[in-house]
C-alpha cells in the first residue's frame, strides 16, 4: 500500500490517491476564511496582515451587501473572518486566528459549503 498526495491547479484541492488493488480518489477541498471588510483603517491592517502572512481568503466589502443583497448589516462588525476554525471579529481576533493558522496548518474538513 502506499498513499501519493498531488497538489491541482487549483491550490486548495488536494487529491490523495490510494494505490493497491482497488484504486481510491479521495478529494479534500479547502476552505478559504472570508474576510468581511469596510472603509476602516482596522479593515486596512486585517487585509495587510493576512497578505503579510500569504494567508488566502475571500474579501467582501460590508458596503457591497448594503447595495446589493441584504440592505444593512447591523450585527456585522468589520472587519470580521469567518473561516473554518471559527469566526473572528475585529483585528484582535483577527490576528489570533493568524496565530491559530501559524500554530498548525488546518486539515479540518467544514459541512459548509460557504467557506
């Protein structure tokens, strides 16, 4: 038996593939954080920050929501992640979750499809 990991074109799909007398494709997708961002010198630092650190996510501007889904988003703090490990609100909490990802790249697997 023997287990081979080949990274895609895609950097956040992995494929372990399972070598013996029956072949098995196992796909891992990962989850990108989603940084939720405004105008804010904190939103600033956040998107610098996780830059800095070559940490991928998906930005979204708070203002966007307003105009084009779901009117204002009063309970939303920017910047805010939310991101597999959990959600993160304001750049302190924001620069524990860089700690977290320092600490121990995550191999959890999320039951969201929406990050």
């Amino acid at each position: 038996m023997s287990l081979k990991t080949l990274e895609l074109i895609e950097p956040n799909v992995t494929v372990v593939l399972h070598l013996s007398p029956y072949v098995a494709i196992i796909v891992v997708v990962k989850r990108k954080p989603v940084l939720i961002v405004d105008e804010s010198d904190d939103s600033m630092k956040a998107i610098d920050l996780l830059k800095r650190l070559d940490i991928e996510y998906v930005e979204y501007d708070i203002k966007k929501f307003e105009e084009s889904c779901c009117g204002e988003l009063p309970t939303t703090k920017a910047p805010s992640l939310f991101a597999v490990e959990g959600i993160f609100k304001g750049l302190q909490e924001i620069n524990e979750y860089t700690f977290l990802k320092g600490d121990a790249a995550s191999d959890t697997e999320s039951e969201s499809a929406y990050w």
